[in-house]
C-alpha cells in the first residue's frame, strides 16, 4: 500500500503517548515506507501481516482510533523475493483479535490504515460474484441494481448462425437458432462453454460447502424470490448451456463472433455470432457442471420441477458422446479469431467428470474417479489449469465416499503439495507460494494465486491432522494488497484498485471506475504478447499494467472470478470456525 498518510511527527517515536494529537509541522519528512498490506479488512481469526520493502528492520506500533498503543512488535528481517527483485520485512501484528479499525505505525514514519472485522470474507465473495451479474448477455442490467453501471440489453442472440465446425444433423452448418442468455467471458463479449460450466460449477459449490452461502445477498434480479441468489445466478449459465446441447450429446465449444468486438458497448456489437466447434474438453466440462447440478439442486426440486432430471440427462448423454469422442481437441477454424481456449490435455476433465458424474449418480467406470484423479494429480502441476482440482473440492466435500486406501493416498497427495507451497513460500518477505513452479505468473496469474490458497484449505479438508489456514490467510492478503505492486487485484475495493482494465464496457461507458467486483488477470511475464508497447517491470510478480492495452495482464474474466469466490468462500469458511 501507498503511504497515505505520513507524518513527520512519529520523528519524536519514543515520546509515544499523544503523538496521534500532534500537528504534522516538524520540518524533516521521513523517508515514507512502502508498505504493503490488505487494503480490505482482514479477518478477526486470521493472519494479519503488513510487507515493509526496503526499509531498515525496527519497531512497530497498532493504534487504535484513540491513538491507543495496542501493540507492539519489531519487523522481522529482510528476504529478498527473487520475482520482485525487492528486499522486504515483515510486520506481524496478528495477535491483534478485536474487531476495529487501526493504525500501524512504522518507525520509517508511515502511518497506515487498516480493518479488522468479523467475517469480512463473505463481503469480497459477494462482490467477485455480483460481477456476474454485470456480465449477462441478452439482459438489460438496471439502474437499481446496477447504478452507474446500467446498461442496455447486448447481443439478443436470437439468431445465432451454426458455423460448420460445430454442425450436426438436427444443426446443419448455416441454420440458425436461439441462444440468448449465459454470461460474457472477460473483457470480450464470447459466450465459451469450458468456462460458463466452471463458474456455474463454481457457483453451487459454494453453497454446497455450507449451506450459509444460501443466505447470501447478491443484489440481483431475482433476489428475494424463493431461491438462494447463488443458486438462481448459477441457473443463467445452467440454463444457457442446456439450451446449447446438440441433441448428439457434444455441447459447442463456444457462441463468438468470428473475431473479437470492436471497442463498443454490448448493445452496440452488431456483429453476427455462431455456434462453434466440437470439443471432448468443454464436453466434459458440461458434463462436471450437469452432474453436479443434478446433486446439489435437490434441495431446491420444489422451487425447479424436472430441472434435476434434465441436468442429468444432459450430462449423461454428453458423457457418452465423450466416450465415442475421448480426444477431440479443439483449434479456432481458420475464419476464426476469438478466444480459442485450447486444451490438449484432457485426463483432468475426465476426472472432473467421472468425479461429478459418480458423486452424484453412483455410476462409475472400471477405474475409481478417486484413483483416477489422484493418477492426474500425482503427474500434473495443478494450477495451470481448471479442472482437477475441481474435482477435488467436490471429492473433499464427501471424503466419506472414498475407500480408506484412497483416503489416505489422497491425505498424503494434499499434504505433500501443501508442504511444499509452504516451504516456497516462507523464502518471501509476501509468504506466496507462487513460483513454486517458473511459470506461474501466467496469464491470469492471480487465479493461481486462488486456486493455491484453495489447496492449503482443501488439504485442511482432507487431512484434519494438519491446517495450513494461515498460508491460506497470506494468500487472500496477496490478493487484496499485500503484493509488490501494492493493489488490490479486485475492482472497486481497496484503497487502490485497477482503473483501466481490459473490459469493454469499462473502456466504453462514461463512467470513470470500472464495473466492480473484477479480480484482474494480474502480472504475468509468460506469455509473449505484443499487447501494450512497454511494461515497467519484466520481473514476473511486477510485470503489469494497468492499462486498456494490456489484456495480457489487466483483462477480467469469469473464470478468474470464479477461482477467486471460490478461494474467498472457503477462507471465510475456516475462519468463522477458528
Ligand atoms: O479483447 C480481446 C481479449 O478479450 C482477448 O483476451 C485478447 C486475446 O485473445 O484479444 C483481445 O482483442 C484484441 C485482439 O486479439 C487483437 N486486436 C486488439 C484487440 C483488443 O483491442
Ligand atoms: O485465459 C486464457 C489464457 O490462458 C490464454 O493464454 C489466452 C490467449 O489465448 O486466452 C485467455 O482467455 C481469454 C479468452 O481466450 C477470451 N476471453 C478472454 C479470456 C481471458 O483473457
């Protein structure tokens, strides 16, 4: 965090009673610290760290509002993170466990705000997924509910033109049919099967984790019907992807145009789209999402006749469809220019989907699901993509089902990984675990940043010998401020948030912020992008831009957001218990 607040009277350090009263008018100016902590609030129970760079180990104070020492301790001494390039202490101060705002004092001579509250992780989740709703295709967003955000419908999508690679009898190429609904991927306005399946997914799996997620508030349309909010805005996608199923079972890897929009509102994109593409990848992403859906929406039967029923049906007839198709990968046809999602690994979503499928129906192939992905996770880094350990979170949820063999095998995966993220991660002043593997700041790295915190909490699940919560803890701190670049990843919260992000409508309306509630790609220095001409920093935790130009680092998307409410969800989850 920036120093905003800097006074030259902590010069008189020691005399430290009543210095919160004195006027800042000492001549010398200290040296502001930079100072990185969470910029939202940090949790009564949890870790509370603030990351000092390149300062002189030495004391530090919490105020309260009175100007109250409260505490006091010294940074510890500096590391240097190799993917910052900065040498960094550390102030801990979570011995603090009143909820309040406060002051850190450092004896550099900043002075920093900060909160502490009860559960402030449900507040975050309800913006990361609120962000949804601002991403609805075919739909007019209110200025009710979406103040300075409304808008007009974008992309009715009533004629939606099947392009030739994702023709079949019932759907030759050429016809066209309607498929309004769904959800805008990112910062563009296609509609992408793999992801839309994740975040819908993502959506009932929070309330399958605990049912307290069904009472949470989201401020949409349909809040205050009969249906917790988050079951109804993971029904947009549910619905939207029902309606795409081709009657053979596959479920088209996208709805795009043939290239990406030009920089206009949604309701100004006339440009024509299609159904494209055949792919075992986003199949099988349905398939998780059905099965899932078809488990978790029984309590709500009353509020949705036969909807379990067709979630089911769907995912088994796009199952078979995948077992005549095992390995049909998908490449953007040569008149195509949209997002391509490619995927040429396939044995984590057919764990995902053998995993789902079993939960939810008992019907399981010769290999146990467990098994099965325990084989995936035992060969694959599990962050780089979105499927494995989807399944584990739901194999986490009913550990119960496993056999006692595949408890423990899989007590001992978790734990192995969680052991060594945390091992990487105590050689940073930050505590993040990322970098255990040279390309995690990739294109969209903050969504690594999630998923990793979600494995020290699942393994948590999975072994309940041990609890890697505070990890966890630093990893949400990372997220909303206690990084290098001194943000707040997610739109509209924190002292110091994106501005410029990579979003159309961002870009495009009059109104200066941003749409809220958008965890950013963040820094990345992976993939080779001419996107902006220049970046500040090529070191892999600094190389961002908070600019228009850089999709590569400042886009928003679904999925993202998804990893994200899913992590928030679940720290929120440990802390309420502690
Ligand atoms: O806006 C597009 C974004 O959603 C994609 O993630 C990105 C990479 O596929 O591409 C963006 O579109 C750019 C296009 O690829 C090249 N011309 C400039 C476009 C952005 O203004
Ligand atoms: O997240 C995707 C990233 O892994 C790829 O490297 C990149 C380029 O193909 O595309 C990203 O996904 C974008 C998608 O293609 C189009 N919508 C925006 C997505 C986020 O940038």
């Amino acid at each position: 965090m920036n120093i905003f607040l800097s006074f030259t009277s902590l010069l008189v350090f020691p005399l430290l009673s009543g210095f919160s009263c004195q006027p800042s008018t000492l001549p010398t100016v200290p040296p502001a610290d930079s100072v990185h902590l969470n910029q939202v609030s940090f949790s009564v129970s949890g870790s509370k760290v603030a990351v000092v760079e390149e300062a002189e180990a030495g004391p530090f104070w919490v105020l309260n509002q009175a100007g109250d020492t409260l505490l006091t301790g010294t940074t510890g001494p500096g590391q240097l993170w190799d993917a910052s390039g900065k040498w960094a202490s550390r102030a801990d101060f979570s011995a603090l466990n009143q909820a309040g705002d406060y002051v850190l004092v450092l004896s550099g001579g900043s002075r920093v705000p900060f909160r502490v509250a009860e559960q402030p992780g449900r507040e975050v989740v309800k913006q990361l997924v609120r962000s949804l709703y601002f991403q609805r295709c075919s739909q007019p967003l209110d200025a009710g509910l979406a103040g300075a955000w409304a808008r007009g419908a974008g992309h009715p999508d009533q004629a939606v033109k099947v392009h030739p690679s994702a023709a079949s009898d019932p759907r030759p190429a050429g016809a066209t049919f309607a498929f309004p609904g769904g959800w805008y991927d990112a910062g563009d306005y296609g509609k992408y099967t793999g992801p839309t399946a994740f975040v819908a997914w993502s959506l009932l799996h929070l309330t399958e984790l605990d049912e307290s997620w069904e009472t949470l508030d989201l401020d949409i349309p349909e809040s205050g019907n009969e249906l917790p909010d988050l079951v109804d805005e993971a029904l947009v996608g549910i619905r939207y992807l029902l309606a795409i199923q081709d009657p053979s079972g596959f479920v088209p890897h996208k709805l795009t145009a043939l290239h990406h929009a030009e920089l206009v509102m949604p309701e100004g994109d006339q440009d024509e789209r299609f159904l494209i593409g055949k792919a075992t990848s986003s199949t099988l992403s349905f398939v998780a999402c059905m099965a899932q859906a078809g488990r978790v929406l029984v309590r709500h039967e009353a509020q949705l006749p036969g909807l379990v029923d067709e979630c089911l049906a769907a995912a088994e007839r796009a199952w078979i469809w995948c077992l005549a198709h095992p390995d049909l990968t998908f490449a953007n046809p040569a008149d195509v220019k949209t997002g391509e999602y490619k995927d040429s690994f396939l044995e984590d979503e057919w764990a995902w989907a053998a995993m789902e499928r079993w939960l939810s129906t008992g019907k399981r192939e010769e290999t146990s699901p467990a098994q099965r992905l325990l084989a995936v996770a035992q060969s694959r880094y599990p962050f780089h993509g979105d499927a494995s350990w989807t399944a584990m979170l739901s194999m986490s949820l009913h550990v119960n089902r496993l056999s006692e063999q595949e408890r423990l095998a899989w007590r001992e995966q978790a734990a192995w990984r969680a052991g060594r993220m945390k091992e990487h991660s105590r050689v940073n002043p930050y505590h993040s675990p990322m970098g255990l593997n040279e390309n995690d700041f990739n294109w969209g790295s903050n969504s690594i940043v999630a998923k990793m915190g979600l494995w020290f909490l699942m393994t948590g699940r999975l072994d309940t010998r041990r609890n890697f919560n505070r990890e966890a803890g630093e990893v949400g701190a990372y997220l909303l401020g206690q990084n290098p670049l001194d943000l707040c990843m997610i739109t509209g919260m924190g002292e110091r948030s994106p501005m410029d992000i990579h979003h159309r409508p961002s870009k495009v309306d009059d109104v200066p912020e941003p749409v809220p509630g958008f965890l950013v790609g963040g820094p990345q220095n992976v993939v080779k992008l001419q996107d902006c001409e220049a970046y500040p920093s090529s070191l892999p935790a600094l190389k961002y831009l908070d600019a228009w130009c850089s999709y590569s680092t400042n886009e928003v998307a679904i999925n993202w957001n998804a990893n994200a409410f899913l992590f928030f969800g679940w720290l929120d989850q440990v802390e309420k218990s502690n």
